[in-house]
C-alpha cells in the first residue's frame, strides 16, 4: 500500500511539473484573436482545435494563421480575407476534404511526438527567458516538425511565436501579456 501511494504521488508530482506554465483556455483564445489580426508577411502560429470529418478524430493542430485561412478556402471555396476569431470561440474547425488537412499539417505529428519532444527541451525555461525579455527570437536549423511543435507547446504556455517574413526558420518570440 505505501508503494501505491508513493507511485501516486510521484505521477501526480510529473504530470503537475510538465503543465506547470500551460495558460487558461481564455488567454489563448486571446492569443488567437491577436493572431488572427497580424496581417503582416510574418505571421503568427496558433494552436486550434481540429475535427477531421472523415473519420472523426479530433486534436490540437498547430499552423501559421494565414494556413488556416487557406484550408477554409479549400474546404468551402471561399477564401476569407480575415476570420472572425468571435466566430471561433473554442478555435474549433472541422475538415473534411485532404486538401484542406493538409494545409493546416493535420498529420505532421501526434500528441505522442509532441509529448516526446517537449521531454527533450524545457519549455518552462523558456517561457520564463521569453517572458522576461531574455530571449526573443530562435532559429530552426531542422525541419519543419520540430519548429511547429516548438510553436505549439510555446502557444499553450503563453508565448506568441511568428516566423520571420524572409527567412522562415528564424522565429520572434513575446510573453501574450492580456493586460
């Protein structure tokens, strides 16, 4: 039985420490209307919750807000100028054509892989460096998947990322303050 309660306590302990910077769902819907309103050459990322309609599986997706825009587009076949983040209050989307996946990266990682990679970097460091204006900027010298996991596990701990406007693998970091 104590064994029991030590385990129980050590993975209550674990799990506590991986989401301790993790933000309200308030903030980020913030975040994603900020986001939304970047119009710039160096968009912002953004974590929105997707259903995939064809086999009804859904999951945080990570994209550049001007993707999503795209994957409206080929799902609907209008192509917003702007989307209407009051519209969105969850950031839910659903999907069913691939094109439309696919813009938005649906399957370039799990939440297995992202929960492996965030074992790899300490995203409570770098939100605390982030926010306290010691770092601003980090540069991707490897693939595409890891910098948009990067952008997603930096959006669910408060911090906006965009990608720079020439060179795509040099991304600005801010602390989302909503005061």
């Amino acid at each position: 039985m104590k064994n029991i309660t030590i385990i129980l306590i050590l993975t209550i302990g674990l799990l506590s420490c991986n989401s301790m910077t993790e933000i309200e769902e308030e903030t980020k819907q913030k975040m994603f209307c900020k986001a939304l309103n970047n119009l710039s050459s160096s968009p912002n990322y953004v974590v929105v919750n997707i259903k995939n309609l064809k086999t009804g599986e859904k999951k945080e997706v990570c994209i550049e807000t001007p993707f999503l825009n795209g994957a409206i587009g080929k799902e609907f076949g209008i192509y917003p100028d702007k989307i209407d983040c009051e519209k969105h209050k969850e950031r839910y989307f659903e999907f069913s054509k691939d094109s439309a996946l696919w813009n938005i990266n649906y399957n370039l990682y799990s939440k297995i892989s992202l929960d492996s990679f965030a074992k790899t970097i300490n995203v409570e460091e770098i939100v605390k460096l982030v926010k306290k204006g010691e770092l601003k900027s980090k540069t991707f010298n490897s693939d595409k998947k890891e910098q948009i996991m990067f952008a997603h596990l930096m959006f669910n701990n408060g911090v906006m990322m965009t990608r720079g406007c020439i060179a795509g693998n040099i991304c600005e970091l801010s602390y989302y303050n909503s005061k």
